[in-house]
C-alpha cells in the first residue's frame, strides 16, 4: 500500500498559517509595551531596539499592535468562515434532501443573495446595523453563505442518488435520519474543501471594510484598521503599513495555498 504525501501548496500553507497563529497566540507575550499604551516623547519613531517595528502617531507600539491585531484578524476570520459554513451546508443540505416547493424556494433565494456582489451586500448590511466588530462579522457571514449553500446543494443531490441512500429511503427511513446518518457525512467532506476556499477572500474583506473604518474602532488593534490608521503616514513613517500588509497578505496566501492544494488533491471534480 503506497502512502499518501499532501501537495507542496498544502504543506507550505499549514506552514505558514501555523507560524502565523503561533505569532499570535505568542507574540503579544513578547511585546515590552500594552497595544495601546501611548509613549507621547516617542511618536513615529523607526524601526529600533525597543520598539521592533516602530511606533505610531501616538507613539503605541507597533508590534504589540500587529500581534494583537494579527490574533483578532484570525479569530475573525475562522468565526466568519464557520459561521458562513454552517448556514450554507444546512440550507444547501435541506434543499436537496427535501426538494421540490423547498428547493425551488431555496434557490431562488441563492440567486437572489448571488445577484449581488458580496462586498456591496456586506456594506448595505453594516450601514443598517451601523460599524461596529460583530455587525462586521454578522455582515460578511450573511454576505458570503450563498455560494457554498448552492455547492451543498448540488453535492446532497448527487449524493441522494448512491443506492446505499436510496435503499434507506425504500426501507422506510425518515428524511431527516436518512440527512444525518447518509448525506452529511458523504456531503462533509468535499463542501468544507471548498468553504476553505472563501477563507482567503473572507480574510481581505475583513481587512478592506476595516480599513473603511465599518469594523474594529480605534484605539483596537486590528490589521485592516491599522492600515487606514497609517495610510496618513505613508511618507513619514512607511513601517506603520508594511507590517500590517504583509501579515495581511501572508494570512490570505496560507489559505489559498491550502484550500486550493486540498481541491487538486481531489482531482477536477
């Protein structure tokens, strides 16, 4: 039996996310100064021995910052994906089993959500609840259900037709035991390959609506604010947008090189 090796894009995701969620769960233990204890004699100042990356406008720290904002920036993340992937496997899940009056409603309903782009539907919904972090997260979860549930749909329809699933039917098994026990475990497992796929995209609207200033307020400390906190600095002080940038950019490449290495490992289909 030969053994089974994981794409490189694979293995050098879950690198780079495991580094990135160490940083956060380590380093604000080795930050010298609070994320936003301000130090008025030392306001943007460079990159140096006692602060590692610099300070800001008020003279906070930097890297107590990026640490802190780099954890609250995963744990937005991961809430949103789970609580985006939880709505879309459920409706996509019943829609299948149930079918007809259900399913038409169902994806009337998706293509509707669908017609709109996702950021412009998670704007609307933010300027109804007013900015705020968890009106952020409420946003993008309901901004970004419909794709995956539309996907569970179609992978509880194929499933529906194996002969183990009708056999249960033709037995006199209920819907809903033949939805747990049959469908959910044949439909697991390739829905949440590409769930991870939004994980990227989930994590550069967080920081985009952030950046705009529609989520985590000032003085918290979070990637996408940081960003359009510095953006006033660009010239004098560019460190303020480099490190929040890169940790930007490295948490959404980890994703991608995950979910789409776990996707080809599956083949095309």
């Amino acid at each position: 039996m030969t053994r089974r090796h994981l794409p490189p894009s694979v293995l050098a995701g879950t690198v780079v996310l495991g580094l990135l969620l160490l940083l956060a769960a380590v380093g604000p233990l080795l930050a010298q100064y609070p994320p936003n204890e301000p130090h008025y004699g030392a306001k943007l100042v460079a990159p140096n021995a006692e602060f590692w990356l610099g300070t800001d406008h008020y003279g906070r720290d930097q890297f107590a910052r990026l640490m802190h904002g780099l954890r609250l920036s995963l744990l937005s993340a991961f809430v949103v994906l789970a609580g985006s992937a939880s709505i879309s496997l459920l409706v996509g899940l019943g829609a299948g089993l149930y079918g007809g009056r259900i399913d038409r409603a169902v994806s009337r309903v998706i293509d509707v959500v669908l017609a709109i782009p996702s950021l412009v539907l998670a704007l609307a919904v933010v300027g109804l609840l007013g900015p705020g972090y968890l009106e952020l997260l409420l946003a993008l979860v309901i901004a970004s259900w419909a794709a995956d549930a539309r996907v569970a749909r179609a992978l509880t329809l194929e499933a529906r037709s194996r002969p183990y699933v009708v056999a249960a039917g033709v037995a006199g098994v209920s819907r809903p035991a033949i939805g747990v026990r049959h469908l959910l475990p044949a439909v697991l497992g390739p829905f949440l390959i590409v769930a991870t796929l939004r994980l990227g995209g989930i994590v550069v609207a967080l920081a985009g609506l952030s950046f705009l200033g529609l989520g985590v307020q000032m003085p918290e400390a979070e990637l996408g604010a940081m960003l359009g906190d510095a953006r006033r600095f660009l010239g004098a002080a560019p460190w303020l947008l480099i490190a929040p940038a890169v940790a930007i950019l490295a948490m959404a490449a980890a994703a991608n090189l995950i979910a789409e290495g776990l996707r080809d490992d599956r083949g095309p289909r």
